[in-house]
C-alpha cells in the first residue's frame, strides 16, 4: 500500500509504483493534482480507486498487468487524458464516460476479456473507441455487461 500522506506531495508530476506487489492504490493519490503520469504495472491491483479522477492534469495512465476488474466512471472527468494502458488485466466493459475524454489518444485494452463489440472498435483506435462509447448503442450494451 502507498503511504498515508501521499496525498500531502502535492507538487508531484511523476508516480512510478510498478513492481511493487500493490494490492491497492490509496484514495489520498486523488489529491495530486500537479500529476501528469501514474504507473502501476505489474502489481496486484485488482481496482482503480474512483478519486483518480480529481487529478486533473494527469495525462498518462499506465497499470498493465494487474487484475483491474472495472475502469472507474470518474475517469471520465480526466480531460487531459491522452494516454491510457490498462491491457493484461480483467476489465470487460469500460464506462461510457470515458467517451467524454476528447484529448485520449491511445487507449490500449488488449488482453482483457472485454465483449466482443467494444474489442472490434478499440481495434480502430482511441478516436473511433471515444465516439463508440458516445452512442445509445454502446450504453445499451454496457448496463447489459456491467
């Protein structure tokens, strides 16, 4: 676990906390609002905490290989947001609210047993994806598959 006052280092641009054997990551990591990239991989996260989404200069998300289960809707307030790695993990649907990052431009979702539809736009890339996630279509298939 990441320590308590982490929340305090408010100046942070960076966070690399890879390797490590997290099994989470603190609510506190959503007072870093000077951060612009967090990386997580190779740990044993199995959840993002929502309150990532109040860092809003955060411009690069990385956690590949954990055991991420679901994207938190919140992420979708992460304006700056223009790249996002969460494949090797156990995500299936991401929320539609990520549709509404217009900056994401690479998304990687390989290697998560996502369904079928949202696997074959991802394909596309992130600006194909980002439009998807907009339709009535994809929120039907959503609430059917969260």
């Amino acid at each position: 676990v990441l320590p308590r006052g982490i929340g305090s280092f408010n100046h942070i641009l960076f966070l690399d906390v890879s390797n490590n054997q997290l099994t989470e990551l603190t609510k506190q990591i959503g007072l870093l609002n000077t951060l612009k990239e967090l990386h997580a991989s190779f740990n044993q996260l199995t959840a993002l905490p929502a309150e990532i989404g109040r860092c809003a200069a955060l411009e690069i998300i990385v956690v590949t290989n954990n055991e991420i289960e679901e994207i938190p809707a919140e992420f979708g307030t992460l304006t700056s947001l223009s790249r996002f790695d969460i494949s090797n993990n156990e995500v299936r649907v991401v929320p539609p609210d990520i549709g509404d990052i217009d900056s994401l431009k690479k998304i990687d979702l390989s290697c998560n047993p996502i369904i079928d539809e949202l696997d074959e736009v991802a394909r596309k890339g992130a600006a194909e994806l980002v439009k998807y996630l907009r339709t009535p279509d994809y929120l039907k298939v959503y609430n059917a598959n969260k």
